[in-house]
C-alpha cells in the first residue's frame, strides 16, 4: 500500500469574535490558522486534516458558522479536505446549522468517508449536557456493520474521549462504554483511533490497537502539585502516517508563550464527569 499522511489536531475550542467567555482573550481561532500557516509553510502535505471534538466551548449557531470560515480557510490553505467530530463543549444543534447548514437535529453525528483507500469513520462520542462520553447503540451497530467490509488501506476511528487513561486524570475521562468499542474494532481492519478530550498528548495501545490523544491547539493540560492542575498556552498537532508496516504517531509543537493560563483543583475533575 502506499503511505498515507494525515494531521491530527483536537480541543480547539474556538468561538466568533464577538462571544464573550472566559477564552476570548486567548485568540484560539487565530492559533489555529497559526497551525495551517505552519502546515503550508513546511510542506507537510497531508491527505486529510481530523480535529477530535470540542470545536468549539459551548457555542452556537454564528460561532459554528464563524468555525466553518476558519477551518475552510485553512483548508484551502494546504489542499486538504478538514473532517470533524463532537466533542463535550460541542452542540448538536447550532452545530448542524451553523457549520454543516442543515436543518437543527440532536441526532448524533457521525460517518464514513474514504481518503485514498484509507478508511476515516468519526463517531459521536459526547453525551449532550455531561462532560463523559459514550458511544450511543445506534453508532456501535452501525460501526460493526461498516467494518465487516474491510478498506483497502485500513480504517481509523476518530471521536473525542480517548481509550486510555491519563496521569492526573480521573479515569471516568476515558470514554465511558469503551469495552464495548473495543469488542466492536478488535479483529476488523482499524489500525488506530483517535482522541482529544484530556488536553495530553497520550499515545499508547488498546488491545493491539494504536489509540493516541492529542494535546489541543487551545492549551495543555499537566498537574501542578498534587492538588491542583493548570492549563497552558500550547499549539501543536499530530502527524500520523500509515503504510503497509503499521502506524506512526509524530507529535509536532509549535512555539508557544507557556503562560498558564487557569488552574484548578483535581478533585473538580472528578465533579465536573458527574454532571
């Protein structure tokens, strides 16, 4: 099989200009186009670009909209199509009608789509109004149905709360019915999936298969003592190439300031996945 390279990038959490919330003054749409700029500039040359869910942080119809503008932008910019999935920040609603212009719907988003023989499936992992994820039934058969017919290059999984744990973090930051994914994917075609979600770049395998969660273009997140945990400036994206010998994960920083940006106890981690 030929090598195929795509970018991915998760949590950019990026609103329009004129909302007003605790990250305006960040500028975090203008640290995404950074990123295609960066993209462009090295020649990179993807296939495809994947962000993993929390486009935006609790946006609506015009921040979607403004989003689309972004996204598109940096598409044209490197010649690559930008897929996308929910993540918990995300609305379905002004989702589907401020970046997809359809018709407002809580129905879960998720497809298929095939890039130069490599499979791409995106999954709905965010459960409106909670901060866990679930895959819901309607996608697991759905899943199990698409992957009985293998890819000719193989397929990856992309949804925005990861497989694997993180230091730090509660384990009800994983997705919640993993085990139930995991019986659907292992034995198919799928050489990796992807996630966001945890603000840590975390790569390791579930059940022989790659699982990786990226940092985020918004800012990263690391303990700051045993107590608390603190969120930094951070810009950077995954390289992930696949050829006929596997997978490979290349994790890619841009500079950025380091300035910590909010802190806040652990213990509020483990609050904020019971509501």
């Amino acid at each position: 099989m030929e090598t195929i390279k795509f970018v991915h990038l998760t949590d950019t959490h990026m609103n329009a200009p004129q909302t007003d919330n605790m990250f305006s003054k960040f500028n975090l749409a203008g640290k995404v186009t950074r990123l295609f700029e960066h993209l462009r500039d090295t020649n990179v040359a993807p296939a495809f670009v994947i962000v993993t869910g929390d486009l935006s942080h609790e946006g609506g119809v015009e921040d979607y909209a403004y989003i689309r503008q972004v996204l598109d932008q940096g598409s044209t910019m490197i010649g690559a199509p930008v897929y996308v999935v929910l993540g918990n920040h995300d609305h379905r609603s002004p989702f589907r009608e401020g970046f997809l212009q359809q018709d407002a719907s809580e129905d879960a988003y998720f497809y298929s789509i095939t890039i130069n023989g490599l499979r791409l499936i995106g999954l709905n992992s965010q459960v409106p109004g909670q901060h866990h994820g679930r895959i819901d039934e309607q996608q697991l058969a759905w899943l199990e149905e698409t992957l009985s017919i293998p890819a000719e290059n193989g397929t990856i999984v992309a949804l925005h709360h990861p497989l694997l744990s993180v230091n730090g973090m509660p384990d009800d930051h994983v997705l919640e019915n993993r085990k139930q994914l995991g019986d659907v994917i292992v034995g198919t075609d799928v050489v990796g999936v992807l996630a966001g979600h945890v603000h840590s770049n975390n790569v390791g395998s579930y059940h022989g298969i790659c699982s990786v969660a990226a940092t985020g273009t918004a800012f990263a997140g690391e303990l700051a003592d045993e107590e608390n945990y603190r969120m930094i400036d951070f810009l950077g994206y995954n390289l992930v190439t696949v050829n006929g010998e596997g997978i490979s994960v290349q994790s890619v920083v841009l500079p950025s300031s380091q300035e910590e940006y909010f802190r806040f106890p652990i213990a509020l981690l483990a609050v904020e996945t019971n509501h």
